[in-house]
C-alpha cells in the first residue's frame, strides 16, 4: 500500500489536537488517520500518495469527526457507546474487545455530508 507524503505530520496534528491519556490513543489515532485517508482517496479517486496539500485540514477534521462520534479516545470506565451486554441481577457491564470496535470502525464510512462539498472539489472522474 502507497503511503501519505505527510502521515506524520497529519498524525502528530491529530495526536496533538487529542490530549488523550489512554494507553492506546496513539494506535487508535493512527489506525483512524489511515482509514480516513483511504476514504478520501477512495472517494476522490486520486491515488494516497498524490492526495494536494489542500485536503491535509478536511483529513484533520474528518479524523477529528470520527474519534469524536464513535469516542474512541473515551476511557473504558466513561464509555458508553461500547458496552456489547448488560445484565440487571447482579449487574453485569461487558464492553466490546478492542477487535471488535476495530472491525466496526473498519465498517465505517468516514466521509460524512458535511465534507462531501469540499472533497467533490477535488474529485477526479473515474472512467
């Protein structure tokens, strides 16, 4: 798979914009920067390593968008979106494996209403 020119520097602004202190917010932060970018180049049909400058901040903010809705960066004991059951006698609370919360964000489609306007900018009709 063909890298970003700027993954780097696109996951240290995401990391930094993340003042997390959960023991995987750097795992969970780069798996997130690399779906999005993936999306983006799907969706715009231009190569990963060819994705402008131009779209680095929509890339920021899509990533943003995605820990924020699905809370990735929530530790476990706040966390509400990732209880898998619940039992009432005795309470009972079982959390999702951090593999299956992998496997549904891979389900995800990062591109959301708000950025498609920005991103058809940019997008290259595929023949």
């Amino acid at each position: 798979m063909e890298q970003h020119k700027r993954l780097e520097t696109l996951t240290k602004l995401v990391l930094d914009l993340n003042d997390s202190d959960t023991d995987n917010s750097g795992t969970v932060i780069n798996f997130v920067v690399n779906k999005v970018i993936l999306d983006v180049a799907n969706y715009t049909h231009i190569p990963v390593s060819e994705l402008p400058e131009e779209l680095d901040p929509t890339i920021v903010a899509l990533c943003q968008q995605t820990i924020a809705t699905h809370g990735l960066l929530t530790p476990q004991s706040e966390q509400t979106t990732n209880v898998a059951s619940l039992s009432e006698g005795d309470t009972s609370v079982t959390f999702k494996s951090p593999a299956q919360v992998y496997a549904e964000l891979a389900a995800v489609n990062t591109i959301t209403d708000s950025y498609i306007a920005t991103l058809n900018g940019f997008r290259k009709v595929k023949w």
